[in-house]
C-alpha cells in the first residue's frame, strides 16, 4: 500500500479511537491511538501492515453487510410487497392450471401511431 494512505488510514483509525473516547468515555482508547500513531510515524512497514489489515477487515466487514442489508430489505420490503399483492390479485400471470387455453384475445386495431413509438 502506498505510504500516503497507510499514513491517512491511521490518521483515520486514530481520529476513531479518540472519538471513542470522548463518546463512551474510555480511557484506553487515548492511548491506543497515541500508541497507533507514534508507531506510525516511526515505521513506514508497520503502518503499511496496519493499512492492509485494515483494507482486509473492511473488505471482509463488506462481504457481510451487503447481504445482512439485502435480506432486511426482502424480508421488510419485498416479502410483503409480494404478499399483499398475491392476496389482493387474480393470478395475473395466469400460473395456474384452470384454463383452457393461454391465448389472451385482444380486440383491437392497430393503426399507424402503434408503430411510430413502441418504447
């Protein structure tokens, strides 16, 4: 990873754990950011190592968060979307094995403005 994101993704990483602190008041976030960024500015290989375990953990964090946000919202949106509609119509599809024939007749003319726009 190139040194001028490493050095802003602990940057970042220290920014959040003062947050931390001064939200949940929690005393050894202070000093694991001080910890964080002196090592750091010190090391350029272990701020590198941290920037990738981190890009790893967010890859990761991302895998899982995008399917835990796509089945809320099937089951919360979708679901009953679906539901209601199946209650409150009549096999719109024509799915189902009552007809004769699947053949929809349409009665009606088709003139020249039909075809001048199909979209």
């Amino acid at each position: 990873m190139k040194t001028a994101n490493a050095s802003a993704t602990l940057l970042v990483i220290c920014t959040g754990l003062l947050v931390l602190h001064v939200v949940c008041a929690w005393p050894w976030a202070v000093y694991a950011a001080l910890v964080l960024g002196l090592l750091g500015i010190l090391s350029h290989s272990f701020s590198n190592a941290v920037a990738t375990i981190w890009m790893k953990l967010a890859y990761g964090m991302s895998l899982i968060s995008s399917s835990i946000v796509l089945g809320i919202v099937f089951y919360l949106v979708l679901l009953p979307v679906a539901l209601v509609a199946r209650m409150f119509t009549k096999d719109p599809l024509m799915l189902s094995r009552n007809y004769a024939t699947y053949f929809v007749k349409i009665d009606k003319t088709v003139d020249k403005k039909d075809l001048e726009k199909p979209w």
